[in-house]
C-alpha cells in the first residue's frame, strides 16, 4: 500500500510539474500598439486590386516605408514591372512602362497616371492599422475593424480590416479594403517584415 502511495506522489508530481504555467509575455500583456507606434520603416508584399464600375485591376505589391518615403512595385502575375513609385526629399518619381514622370503630391500624380485613387501620403498609419478613425469599430483585442477618414487630398475613404496576423510580436492587417465613391481597394498582406 506504501508503495502505491509513493506511486501516486510521485505521478501527482510529476503531472504538477508538467501543468505549472511558464510565465510569457503575450501580445496582449505587452503595449503592441505603442510598439506599432514607433515603427520607422516596413516591408509589405501581396497582392493589390483596384475595382471600379468600369475596370478592375489586380497585381503583386511590394511596397516599402522607410520614414518618411515609400517605395511601391507592381508587377503582373508572372513578374512583369507595371509601376514603380519611388518618393525622395524632392518629392516623388513613377515609372511606367518605358516613361519615367517626377512631381511634388505622391497621390496627385498617381491618379493622374493611373486613374486610380491611393492614398500613400498616409498609407503607414492605414495600412498598420493607425490612422485616427471616425466611427471607428474595435474587435475583442483592442484592433481597428473599421471606420472613415479624409485623406490628403479630400477623398473619404471607409476602411475595414478583416484579417490580423501577427508580426515580431504586433498585430499588422492581412486582408483589408478601402472604399471611396470612385473605387474600392482591397489588399491581401501575405508577409510583413520589420
């Protein structure tokens, strides 16, 4: 009976030791958002479409933020450059196809390139989830879901963010669309490098 009791002690002990929580830092315990807060310059690559009622448009996107300039590449499904947007202190130059066009506004130029509204002049607070939103909508963990903003050139955009994944410890947007009366944006994150 003795050794049964000996037995059992140490199976409960041994199964205590296995159970013992290990204290971590979760996401949700760390200040991610001040984290998120503080990021200087990103690396994004996915897949972009641009959707009207007369066109659609989709391509690979590449694009990088290195505070305060972005750098954007599209390119067709099997490699091929479309646009290459590159902003500097002087302002901003966009290559297309075999031309190359320089000015001042990043997303004047575009649309008058394109035809199509984006708004990079504030793309590293919407696309890491940090613009300042009216009717902003929040899930469970404290994560932008959507809300409506103005951007630099007076266009309202309505943003939603369907899908979060986690990045060194910060939530970043995976899945998002941006919708103006012209158009709507929707973006597929498939990797985020800090």
């Amino acid at each position: 009976m003795k050794r049964f009791h000996l037995i059992l002690l140490i199976f409960l002990m041994f199964m205590g030791g296995c159970a013992q929580k290990i204290p971590t830092q979760s996401a949700a315990s760390r200040n991610w958002k001040g984290e998120l807060n503080q990021l200087s310059h990103w690396q994004l690559k996915g897949k972009v479409a641009f959707l009207t009622e007369k066109k659609k448009q989709s391509a690979n996107l590449n694009w990088q933020f290195d505070h305060p300039h972005h750098k954007i590449k599209l390119t067709s499904f099997i490699g091929t450059q479309i646009l290459s947007l590159e902003e500097n202190d002087n302002g901003v130059v966009i290559d297309m196809g075999d031309e190359r066009f320089a000015g001042f506004q990043t997303d004047v130029l575009l649309q008058q390139l394109t035809g199509f509204l984006l708004p990079v002049d504030q793309a590293h607070l919407w696309l890491t989830a940090q613009m300042p939103l009216r009717d902003a909508m929040f899930d469970e963990q404290s994560r932008l879901k959507s809300g409506d903003w103005y951007d630099t050139t007076g266009n309202q955009w309505h943003i939603v963010y369907d899908k979060y994944q986690m990045t060194n410890g910060l939530w970043l947007p995976s899945r998002l669309s941006l919708k103006t009366e012209q158009m709507t944006i929707k973006l597929q994150i498939n990797e985020w490098t800090l």
